[in-house]
C-alpha cells in the first residue's frame, strides 16, 4: 500500500477526518469533461480542471476496486435543470451516441485541512457509459419536481459471459440480422394494454 500512496497521502487517511470527494472524467465522443460535487472548479494535481456540481451530483454501486475479475456497474446521477455551470445533462441528452459506449472514469481525491487537493486522484472505476436516462420526481406542495439525468457504466467485464449482440434490442437485432425489425417496437409497448383473444 505504501508503494500505492504518498507518504502525505497515507497521513491524511491515517487521520480521524479524512476529506475526500470523487472526481469523475466523462470521455464524451464530441469532447472531454470533468466534474467534482465542490462549489467551485478543482484545479486538481493531475493538470486538469473538474467543474463543480454543487452538492447534486451522486455515484452509486462502487464497490471494493482491484478484485480481479470482476463484473461491475456503477451510476452516477446529476439533479437539477440544465443552464448550470457544468451542463452535462443537455449534452447527454442532445446526443446519446455521444455517450453511448464511451469511457468514464471515477477517481478518489485526498483533500487537506484547508481543502487543497493532496497527490494525484486515485482511480477507483473505469467502465463504458451506457445510454442515459432522465426522471422527474412528483411535484409536492412543499416543494417543485426535481429532474435528474443518470448514466450506468459498465467495466469490461459487465456481461462477459454473454455472446456478441446477445441483448434482445433493435441495434443488436441488427447487427445479427440487418432489416430485421423484430426488436424496433418494444418501447412503444411498455405500458400497453393487449387483449387476448380479442374476438
């Protein structure tokens, strides 16, 4: 472990408090973005430049790194309105393919007392951008809907064990069997009502 972390990095995690924040590096197809959940962009050791969420951003399911093999996912969830300083979520939107299969990284951030970052960010997960999704939580009379865009990413070896275009949706479908329209509508049946026999 020693050979892993600087000697300040391994005082600071030896310490009762420890300041740490995730910085996380969207590999986009259009272009590079990077974000932290600060009040402010992280000039960060590594050279680059993390733009702040505020406090709304999240990343769940990250689970212990390093343990070989191993098939993993996690989510990372943006809330709020598009127009704010890091505004990933019209990008994401505009252009899914623009994010469809595209690397993100999550990487662990030492802080000091006066919240200065320590050493280089650590990586802690590496996977591919699946597609993303947005919801919009149920209007209150105490407070507005929020809406909140996600994207899961999976590392390399999420579904190993399934065949080359083994996922029962259109793109798949076509790669196997091109004009195949098997797959196209399933969406437009989520939801639906179908009456059988219908006489």
């Amino acid at each position: 472990m020693s050979a892993f972390f600087t000697p300040e990095q391994l005082e600071l995690l030896a310490a009762s408090t420890v300041r740490a924040d995730f910085l996380i590096t969207f590999e986009f197809l259009s272009a590079t973005e990077r974000a932290w959940n600060g009040n402010q962009a992280l000039p960060a050791n590594d050279g680059n430049t993390y733009l702040p969420m505020f406090g709304f951003g999240s990343v769940e399911g990250l689970g212990l790194a390093g343990q070989g093999t191993v098939s993993e996912s996690v989510t990372i969830s943006l809330d709020g309105l598009p127009g704010q300083a890091l505004d990933w979520l019209s990008q994401a939107l505009a252009n899914t393919a623009d994010v469809n299969q595209q690397m993100v990284t999550v990487a662990l951030q030492l802080f000091s007392e006066d919240w200065q970052p320590v050493g280089l960010p650590i990586p802690v997960f590496r996977g591919f951008m699946q597609p993303p999704r947005v919801s919009r939580s149920t209007m209150s009379t105490e407070a507005g809907a929020t809406q909140s865009i996600s994207v899961t990413a999976e590392n390399i070896f999420f579904g190993r064990s399934r065949p080359p275009f083994g996922r029962n949706t259109d793109r798949d479908q076509q790669a196997r069997y091109p004009g195949d329209k098997f797959f196209g509508f399933v969406n437009s049946l989520l939801f639906k009502t179908i009456t059988y026999p219908d006489f």
